[in-house]
C-alpha cells in the first residue's frame, strides 16, 4: 500500500493505493486536512485511468498527416523529433518551436519545461493551460498583496468562520470534499445558475445572489457601495495597512442597490441583505471572500477579481488570522505550476523574465549567461493562436493539455494545430490533440512516479510512486532529458529523478517570492505542512500577509476598477449568453476521466441547462437534441430543463469533444493584465438540432 495524492482538484486529497483483489490498481481515501478522509467520485475511480484499454506504451510516429500512426522504438521517435526541431530552428530561428505545459505536472516537471525551452530549445514561446484558470486571481493578488498564493491561509481555517462568500465557484460539484469545511459558515454563493453549491446555501439559510453573466464586477461594486453606506468599512485597518482606498470608493459610490440591481438583475433587498451578513461577519473577524472561474474566465477577469480584493481589504479581513481573501485553484497543480517557469513571463519561483536581478540568479544556477535567455513570450491563447502563421512557431511540444477541447474557440485552435510542420504530444493516450499531432511520446501517469505538487493553499505535498509504469513507457522528466541531449545539452543538465530537479528547483526559487528552498524530501516524508514561502533553515508560512503584505511598503492596494460590459452582448441573431463550467464526475478535458466507465456512464454526453420557457421558446422539451450556437461555432448537446435557471442564460459542461465540444463556442477574448479568455459569456442561438446522419 502506498499514500498518495489524488490525480485531480487542487485540494490534492490523499489516498491509499494498492492492489486490489482482481489484480488491478484501487484508491481509497487517506486521512489529510484537505479531504478529513474523504474522496469525491473521480478520486475513488481515479486508479482505473492507469489501466484504461487504450493506454499508450509505444511512441507513435507518422512521416505526414495523411497516414496513420505507427509504433516505434524510443531512439527513433526521440532522434525524429529532434532533426526536424533542429532544422526548423535553423530555417526559421528559435521562436519557429514552441511549448505548451499544464497546470497538472509536477513542481519539478514544471520546471524542468521551463528550462528545457529556455536553454534547449533558446525559444520565448512557453505558457501553458493554467493561463486559462487561475491567471486573473494571479494577476491581481499580484497588484493587490505584491504575492500571489491562491490561498494565504489553511483551508482548515474557513470551517471557523461565519460567513463564506463563494464568488464564481461551485465546490460542491468540482471538489467535493471541501464541502465539509464549509458547513459551519453561512454561505453567500455569487453565480448565474442555481449550482449545487448554491443549493446548498439555500438550504442551510445562506443567500444566492445570480448576476447576470458578465456582471459579477458590478456586483462586487455594488457590495463595496452598501459596505460603505451600511458603516461596514474599516477605517483603522484601511488607514494603517492600505493604501488606495479612496480611489476605489469613487468607483464604488455610484454602485447604488437600485443601480446595480439593474445592471445584474440581483434585487436590491438580497444586495442589502448580503451586505449585512458579510459586513457583520467582517466586524467580528470572522469572514472569507473566495473566488473561482466564474469570476476569472472573463475579459475583464483581473478587474473583477480586483473588485472583490476591494471589497475584502475594505472590511479588514486579509492578514488577519480568522479572515481573508483567496483563490479556489482548480487543477492539481494550478499554484505551482505558475510558479516554476512555464508561463511566458516568468522564471522559476514567481520571478519575472523580465527583471534582470531574476535573470542572473538563475542564469547562475543553469550555469549559463544570463544574455542567453530569452525574453517574455506569448500568453497561451495567443501562442495557439499564432501558430504556423508569419511569426508564429512551426513546431509545438505539448506536455499534459488538450487544448483541442480545452482552449476557446475551439475550431481556431485545431486549425491551427493541423498547420503546424510537427506537432508533438506526450501523453498516455490518443487524445483529440495528440490524434492531430506526428508523434505521441507514451509517459507515465501520476501513480507511476514521484514528484511534488503545490495545492490550493500552497502547500507543496508529494505524491509517492505506487505502481511502475507500463514497459516502454517513459517519464517526462526522461523524455526531456533524452530530447535536450540530442538538442546539444549537456548530459548532466537534465536530471531525471525528481529528487534532484527539486533539489536544483530549491536552488533556483532560493530568495525568491515563491521560495522553495527549504522544500527537502525529508521534510516531506515527515508530513510537515510546508506552506510556501519556505526558506531554506526556516519553517513554513502556513498564514501570510498577517504582519505586513508583500508591497515594498507593507502596505495592500485597493485598485480603482470599473464595470464594463463583455466582449461581446447578446442579440437578435444570438440572444442568449452561454456560460460552461464543470461537473462533479468529471476533470477538465476529459481525456482521463471520459474513459472511466462509471464517471462516462454518469455523464455519458454534453447537456445544455436552460430554463423550460426559453426552451419552449426554442421548440424544444426535456431530452432533445438541441443546437447551441455562437458567433464562432456550434454545438450539440441534450436538453436539460432547470426551472430555477436564469431566463437569458444557458449552460453547458466542457469536458466533452467534438461537436459536443462546449468551447465550439466560447469567446478568445483577452483580458488585458492576465490575458485570459472569455469562457463565461459567449452569445448564442438555441433551436433543435437536426436529426445526425444514418448509418
């Protein structure tokens, strides 16, 4: 038996895996703070991913789209890879290959992506699919705090609390297990649809507050006006550990009840009665303000994330022990996975590419000059977006991502993937984006190796090997070290056990914000809760900001942030909004959990939730076939009725491919800090779908 953490979530349950009595690999929960021994559907199915029918165990390789895929030997698809990366350099510069990584890797193999572009590769275009998550919550806890840890304190420390308010995030269905912290407090649940999170405010006398898509920063505006009129403000803590505030209020003050009740549809009373929960929570120290996707995913995702800083600094409540602000992180390794160097901007340990202070010390622990890194790159969208175009790369190594169904408007992005000179994947099995690519590289999945992962509280953790990988198959860590050598690096400069990358990782996020040094395997195996900063001869900092925020001057900023509508507003063509979100017995793409039988036969295909009105508007009842289209595409899905939905309003899960593909419709937007696209506000038409061609 081996304790281990959970493949999915950022809450990184633990879990005992073994052999079960029929020869295959089993899960069953472990005791740890995030999870109090329990586990949600996907944790307990989890361990069938390892041996799913399809699984890969040879590398593929096809010399041109036309033909099919062929197993070879390791040297061949490695040696391949390598002579037509080295060519496109040599033709077209080092930017002509591009990388993409994923907020699931591990710390190490994190970094070691990072470096494998940057000194292997020599390319700038490096970001990864946690640009599409957490970056608007990264973004403006940066400008807010000076930091950016998902969530500066324990999770443990939110079941103490009064009131929970849960803006754009559904945990009752995406994590499960956090519920059992968050059934002491009063809930106050921010979101368009009546989620089961909201469900359970409702029935435990919490309040639900459904804004209109788009329109959850005049929301927050709106709250911070009523904190302001109602005698909920700070002033003592704003004086003294602020700095801003009365540029914000001048934003906030014209966010009267009535105001803001028309802009988002919450009435007026729920806006005072929220208000007054929250601000008398906030008076006795004993208040949370957490945020997920649903305020993120948005082109003015920073801005609204900010709004709702503002609000939490102006009622006092981060850097005090019972209160806070922060970020509900979603995937594995969402937090250190934008820590260790696989987004555009960034080196290892949350230092900026662009600070030449940043660039000498871990230019000095690669043993190379600083001058021959390269600079900032394109942000993720913009990356897939710019492939095999005039300036965009011409080769794209993909390492634990699907972007074919995860990135926004879809369609775009496999069209760009199928005009690429080489596509290469490593993956487990044939994915929707490892199907277009010209070598799919078999690696090991999470129970077949070690590594550390850093959770939603920034607790760096580390899950143990259970089980060897398939023969043939091969670790990440090994594929990049076998790719970097034959790409002229020196044979040491890749290590492949994941002990010694976090050794090296330690060296290179030594004095940095997101300091890892003191992050030894020892410590690790004694279970010490190593909260992030953790230097090296220091302990851990489980609760942050409590003397003083990250600015040079201690101080926190408010930032004045004005509503504005989204990119795009719904009309005669396309006069519902859509947004997509996640469900509990699904992960993401889809890629693992569709191929378990259980979680596929729960969830089997896309739905679209509409309200019974406006489904009979469109001609279509309870378990039809309906057609949702957007300005980009389309997509097919089964009719869901939901009487407590909005009118305006559809939604649909995104976990599904194909014509079932939810990001068939979705909004590439940027936001203009963060660059994150617009998932939650895409305008569409609904209507029957016409009957699926015969046989």
């Amino acid at each position: 038996m081996t304790t281990t953490h959970c493949p999915y979530c950022a809450l990184q349950c633990a879990m005992h895996l073994e052999t079960g009595p029929d020869g295959r690999p089993a899960a069953r929960p472990a005791p740890f703070p995030t999870n109090r021994g329990g586990l949600c559907r996907k944790g307990w199915t989890s361990a069938e991913v390892l041996g799913v029918p399809d699984r890969l165990t040879r590398p593929l390789l096809r010399k041109d789209r036309t033909g099919g895929f062929g197993e070879v030997d390791w040297d061949t698809a490695l040696d391949h890879v390598a002579e037509r990366l080295l060519a496109l350099r040599a033709e077209h510069g080092p930017d002509s290959v591009a990388v993409f990584g994923s907020g699931g890797l591990t710390n190490e193999k994190s970094y070691a992506l990072g470096k494998f572009a940057r000194l292997a590769l020599g390319t700038s275009q490096i970001d990864y699919n946690g640009r599409f998550c957490m970056s608007s919550a990264a973004a403006a806890g940066n400008r807010a705090f000076g930091l950016d840890r998902g969530m500066p304190f324990p999770l443990t420390d939110v079941g103490a609390s009064e009131v929970v308010v849960l803006a754009g995030a559904n945990p009752a269905e995406t994590m499960p297990p956090m519920m059992g912290h968050l059934s002491a407090p009063r809930l106050i649940v921010i979101d368009p649809r009546r989620s089961a999170t909201a469900r359970v405010a409702l029935d435990n006398g919490g309040l639900h507050l459904a804004p209109r898509p788009g329109t959850d920063l005049a929301l927050a505006l709106g709250l911070l006006h009523l904190a302001g009129v109602r005698g909920w403000i700070d002033r003592a803590y704003l004086d003294e550990r602020t700095t801003g505030f009365e540029d914000a209020w001048a934003h906030a003050a014209a966010w009267w009840p009535e105001r803001t009740e028309q802009v988002t549809g919450v009435p007026a009373v729920r806006l005072r009665e929220a208000a007054d929960v929250l601000g008398a929570a906030a008076r006795a120290r004993s208040a949370y303000i957490l945020t997920g996707r649903g305020s993120e995913q948005h082109a003015k995702g920073t801005d609204t994330v900010t709004a709702w800083i503002n609000l939490a600094l102006a009622l006092g409540l981060p850097g005090r022990e019972g209160s806070g602000y922060g970020c509900i992180t979603g995937q594995g390794n969402g937090q250190g996975g934008r820590e260790h160097g696989q987004k555009a901007d960034q080196l290892p340990g949350y230092r900026r590419i662009d600070d030449p202070a940043a660039r000498a010390d871990v230019a000095a622990v690669w043993g190379v000059d600083p001058g021959a890194l390269p600079g900032p790159g394109r942000s993720a969208f913009e990356l897939l977006d710019s492939l095999g175009e005039g300036g965009g790369a011409r080769a794209l190594l993909l390492f634990g991502s699907n972007p074919v169904v995860s990135a926004p408007d879809s369609t775009r992005v496999r069209s760009r993937l199928e005009s690429l000179d080489l596509l290469v994947t490593a993956d487990f099995v044939l994915s929707e984006t490892a199907a277009l690519g010209d070598v799919v590289l078999p690696v090991a999945q999470w129970a077949e190796e070690s590594g550390t992962m850093t959770n939603l509280e920034g607790r760096v953790l580390r899950r143990n090997r259970a089980f060897a990988p398939p023969e043939g198959v091969r670790t990440d860590l090994e594929v990049l070290a076998g790719l970097a050598v034959r790409l002229g690096q020196p044979a040491d400069r890749f290590p492949t056990e994941p002990d010694a990358v976090l050794a090296e990782l330690g060296r290179a996020t030594e004095g940095a914000p997101a300091d890892y040094s003191g992050v030894t395997p020892e410590r690790l195996a004694a279970g010490e809760a190593l909260y992030w900063p953790v230097r090296r001869g220091a302990g851990p900092t489980p609760r942050l900001f409590l003397d003083c925020f990250a600015h040079p001057d201690g101080r926190a900023r408010l930032v004045p942030v004005a509503h504005r509508p989204p990119a795009e507003s719904a009309d005669a063509a396309f006069p519902l909004i859509a947004t997509t979100g996640r469900l509990m017995g699904h992960y993401q793409s889809g890629a693992q959990t569709r191929r378990v039988p259980e979680l596929a036969g729960a969830e089997p295909e896309v739905y679209v939730e509409v309200h019974p009105d406006t489904a009979a508007r469109a001609g279509l009842g309870e378990g039809d076939a309906a057609l949702v289209t957007s300005r980009r595409g389309a997509t097919r899905a089964r009719v869901r009725l939901e009487p407590a939905a909005r009118l305006d309003t559809v939604f649909l899960p995104f976990h599904y491919a194909g014509e079932q593909a939810a990001n068939n419709l979705t909004n590439p937007a940027l936001d203009p800090v963060s660059r994150m696209p617009e998932f939650k506000v895409s305008a569409v038409r609904l209507e029957p779908a016409p009957p699926e061609p015969g046989p």
